[in-house]
C-alpha cells in the first residue's frame, strides 16, 4: 500500500469536512441576512424577535453582523477578522438559543439553531493551518 495515499487521507478528509461546513455556515449566514433585511418572508424575522421580546431594529443590526461574519470567514487569510467572526456567530446563535429557551420555545425551535452551532465549530475547529507548528504557518 503506498504510505503517501494514506497520508493524505486525513488531510483530503480535513478539507472537505471544513469546505462543507463552512459553505453550509456561509449559506445559513448569507440566507438569514435576507430574511433579517426582511427581503424574504415578509415580517418573520421582525415576529421572532418580537415574540423573544426585542425590538423591532435589531434584525437589520443581525443582517449587518451576519454579512460581515460571512465575508470574514469566507475571505482567505485575515486570521484575526476570521478569529473574531466565528466568534461572533458563535455568540449570535447561543444568543438565539438562550432567548428560545428562556421564552419558553418548545425543542423543535432550537433544533435548527444547534445544528447552527455545530457547524459553527466544526468549521472552526477544520480550519486549514489550525493544528501546523508555528513555524510553519504563514
């Protein structure tokens, strides 16, 4: 068996789980920021948040930070803008998740935004260059 296919399998594997969890983070990103600037679903956004007890601004605030959380993770390099994107998806979704749960919303609500979160670490977590020495990253 050549030891150099096997090599590269963790790593082909790597980059895929990153590509797919990320494009999918993008998209749900890009996706919510419409539905934030009201461009689709007329008036949803503005009723989910009104039901969570926030005012009615605050989804064109969410659309704003969702585009720019997408632009930074999906632009290659700008490491820091990246380290500070994820984390602010990261605070968006558990936000949403508390607000679910403290209002009361019943688990099929929350369901999605746990699979949000969890796209958010996988993408994070499968980052190229995460785990190389720090000589070797440029």
């Amino acid at each position: 068996m050549n030891s150099n296919n096997q090599s590269e399998t963790p790593t082909r594997a790597r980059k895929i789980t990153y590509w797919v969890s990320t494009g999918l983070l993008l998209f749900e990103l890009l996706y919510g920021a419409t539905w934030d600037f009201n461009w689709l679903n007329k008036g949803f956004a503005t009723a989910v948040l009104s039901h969570l007890g926030y005012p009615s601004y605050l989804p064109l605030m969410l659309g704003t930070c969702k585009i720019m959380a997408a632009i930074g993770i999906g632009l290659p390099g700008l490491k820091l803008v990246k380290e500070w994107a994820y984390a602010g998806t990261m605070i968006l979704f558990l936000g949403a998740l508390c607000s679910h749960l403290i209002v009361g919303d019943e688990f099929a609500k929350i369901i999605f935004l746990l699979v949000c979160i969890g796209l958010t670490v996988v993408s994070y977590c499968f980052r190229p260059g995460l785990f190389q020495p720090r000589h070797a990253q440029t």
